[in-house]
C-alpha cells in the first residue's frame, strides 16, 4: 500500500524538522519546500495528499494558487 504523501512548506528549520521527524514515523511520506516558489513546483511534480503551508511565507505562494485536481 502506498503512503499518503505530505508536502510541508515552511521557512523554519526547526519547524520542518521536528514535523518530519513526526509525520515520518507516524508512516507518511514527507517533501520539503522552504519557500514559496519550491512548494509550488514540487505540488505540481508530486502526487500530494495534504499540504502544510506557512501562512506567513512571503512569496509566490498563496492558498489561491494551490488547487488539487
């Protein structure tokens, strides 16, 4: 069976660290963007299950450019 996969988006280090470390043992595949421009490229390369975004990231990124289909 394959693991739903989780895109966390956030410029935090620590923050993304301590998240993977918990959504990985908890069985999920985790991908990484630490900005904007990244996250977006890597939902449209991956097959995404949720996203974790950072409200406050200032870039390209925004909740109307995200869309799932």
């Amino acid at each position: 069976m394959k693991k739903s996969t989780v895109l966390l988006v956030d410029d935090d280090i620590d923050f993304v660290n301590a998240n993977r470390a918990v959504l990985e043992a908890a069985g999920y595949e985790v991908i990484v963007a630490h900005n904007g421009g990244e996250g977006l490229k890597l939902a449209r390369e991956n097959r995404v299950d949720v996203a974790v975004l950072d409200v406050h990231i200032r870039n390209e990124l925004s909740f109307n450019k995200l869309r799932f289909d």
